[in-house]
C-alpha cells in the first residue's frame, strides 16, 4: 500500500498542484497571525519602554520585523496563487524566491533565539537595579515616569523591588529609612486602597510581597520572545513544504509548454522494405 503511494504522488504531477493551494492557504493564514502577534507585542501591561528600554525596544524591534514579514507573506501568498491559477512561470520563480529569502531569515532568526535568553537576564537585572537606585531623580518632571512604572509592575506582578523588598531600602526617594512603596503591599492583608495608604512605611515586612520582581517580570518578558521562536518555527516549516511544492508545481507548468513529437517503429522485411508498423509513443521534445 506504502509502495502504491509513492508511486501514484511520483507520477501524479497534478498532485502538487493539489497540495499547494490547502498548504499555501496556511502561509496566508500565517501571515495574518503575524500581524496578530504585531498587535499583541505592543499590548503591554505597563509601560515597559521607560523601565528597561534596551530589552524593550529590542521586542519592539522584532514586532516590527514580525510586521514587515508578515506583509511579505500575505504578498507572496497572493503571487504564488495567482501564478498557479494562471500558469505564469515567472510568478512562480519570483514565488520561490521570496520564500527562500523569507527561509533564510526564519532560520536565522529560530538560531540565534537560543542565545538571546541568557544575555537578556543579565541586562535586565541590571536595569531593574538602577532603576530602583535613582526612581525618584527625575524631580523636575510633573510625573515620574520610572516610579509609576514600578508600581504597575509591582501590584500587577505581586512582587516588590529586584530580589525582594530590602532592594527599596537603597533607593534615593528615602535615604537611610527601610520603606518600599505603597504598590508593595500585599492587598490580602488589607481591606480596600484607603487602608493601604503609606502602608509601605510600616516598617512590617510581612504586609508586603516577599518576591521580588526580577523573575517575574523576566518570565513575562521572555514569553513575548518565546511566540516569537514558536511563531518563526511554525513559518519556517511551512516555507519548506512550500519550496518543495514550488519546485515541482514549476517543473509541472514548464512541462505543459512543451510541444511533443510521435514516434513510430516500424518492422522491416528481409528486402529493406517497410513491412509494418509495430508500436507508436509519444514524448516530450529535447530543449
């Protein structure tokens, strides 16, 4: 049965065909989930860009790239349709080229993905900790963007400074006092927001969270990259299947342009002359 298989998908040349549009169809679909996953990057829980804006804009980087290479794809979807539906050759190649540039750059992107995570500890690590040592600087500002950026982070992470609530006691915003900030405090100890109030300087460290946010936040962070990875990943094999059927969906429409020629073998008598013909074929011309 194995073997009928194969012989039937190595003979049926109209099988590519057949196999390209369902297969195409998910790139297109793919290329709308990228815009998707363009959206979903920017839909942040706090504003991420002031508190670490290395590591941010190097997400927000690769959502624009997830854009651009989205718009590709639905492009390329469309080119590829239209050049099988219409049997254009040269939309065919332009096709596959756009696909083999499109490979390369999920490849590498999927290669270097494994080295990114280890670099993007360290950095925001540091960050985190800089920014906890300088939130309230900014003192000419209407609204102090870094320390309400903690906050939101904090009460939406329920965690509290970089390793845990001792980091606050290094900040500029009280110097030689063990306080954190109001966004610290565990609301389960509490009864609504009035009672929370300057319950940061209570000097009770058992009201507040106990974890800090350097974990957290960068499990949160990294889950953008990990869609990212996965979303490559998913690209990167459909683009193969596609390449593959391209290929053959090319050498299908080239072979249709042939003109073919008949063949007759004819037996001969004894005397030289024709006696009959014995069998006729039929097959493609020689370019």
């Amino acid at each position: 049965m194995a073997i009928s298989f194969i012989r039937r998908f190595r003979d049926d040349k109209k099988l590519f065909l057949k196999l390209f549009y369902p297969v195409n169809t998910i790139y297109f679909l793919l290329g709308c989930a990228n815009i998707g996953v363009f959206f979903w990057m920017f839909n942040t829980n706090f504003n991420n860009s002031v508190l670490t804006p290395t590591s941010y804009s190097n997400l927000s980087t690769a959502g624009v790239c997830f854009a651009i290479g989205a718009i590709t794809i639905l492009n390329a979807a469309v080119v590829g349709l239209v050049g099988v539906v219409y049997k254009v050759k040269m939309l065919i190649l332009l096709y596959g080229c756009v696909l083999i540039l499109q490979f390369f750059v999920h490849t590498v992107c999927t290669i270097l993905s494994h080295f990114y995570e280890g670099p993007v500890r360290e950095t925001l690590k540091h960050i985190l900790i800089s920014t906890v040592n300088r939130t309230n600087v900014a003192k000419e500002y209407p609204i102090n963007h870094i320390s309400i950026t903690w906050d939101e982070m904090q009460a939406s992470l329920h965690c509290c400074g970089v390793n845990g609530y001792s980091d606050w006691f290094h900040s500029v915003r009280w110097r030689h006092n063990n306080f954190v900030p109001d966004s610290c405090c565990d609301y389960q100890h509490f009864n609504n927001d009035e009672s929370m109030l300057n319950c940061g300087k209570t000097n009770d460290s058992a009201l507040w969270y106990q974890e800090g946010c350097f974990e957290p936040y960068t499990d949160w962070l990294l889950k953008h990259t990990f869609v990212l990875n996965l979303t490559a990943f998913v690209c990167l094999t459909v683009e193969a299947i596609l390449l593959f059927l391209a290929y053959h969906v090319y050498r299908y429409l080239k072979s249709l342009e042939s003109p073919t020629r008949t063949f007759a073998q004819y037996r001969a008598s004894q005397d030289g002359e024709t006696e009959g013909m014995i069998s006729i074929s039929a097959g493609s011309a020689q370019r």
